[in-house]
C-alpha cells in the first residue's frame, strides 16, 4: 500500500502525470508484479480495519497519502474501491 500511494499518488501526481485516480491506479496495475498488487490489496483491508472511524482513517492515512481521494468520495469509500478494482483485476488474471 505504501508503494501504491508513495509511487502513484505522491503530491502533485495528479497534475503532472495522472488526468485522474483512476489512470494512476490502472498504471499501477499494469505496472506492478501481481504479488505487489495482491499485498496492496490485503493491506488496504488491514489498514481499514484498524482504522474502523473515520478520523482515525484520516489522521493514519494522513502520515503517507499526498493525494486526497477524489472531489466527493470519503477516504474509505476510495480505498474500499480501490482494494475492489484490485480484486477484480487479480480474479480476472489482467492484473
């Protein structure tokens, strides 16, 4: 998960390199050895659970995550999303 964020969602990423979230998690995707995508996966689930408020969220998340998640949708409704693109990708064997 460190990787996803540090790599694809560093500060400004959304403006220099990536038109949109979901561009930068496609590239991640299609970029990354599936073992690194499958240990975003569970670690996204992990990182859910021990965050279960979303102030604990915010304040954990805040100590890695450069981007905010896009205009509208709450940090765990993007991670959640996220984590499910990432499983749908591994089940489908495109990842």
């Amino acid at each position: 998960m460190a990787h996803l964020f540090g790599a694809y969602f560093y500060q400004d990423s959304l403006e220099l390199e990536y038109q949109s979230h979901a561009e930068a998690v496609d590239d991640y995707l299609s970029g990354e050895p599936v073992e690194d995508v499958r240990r975003a996966a569970s670690d996204i689930t992990e990182f859910l659970a021990l965050n279960p408020s979303e102030d604990e969220l915010h304040e954990a998340a805040a100590l890695g995550l450069s981007e905010p998640p896009p205009a509208g949708v709450s940090l765990r409704k993007w991670l959640t999303d996220i984590r499910g693109i990432i499983t749908h990708r591994l089940l489908g064997g495109t990842a």
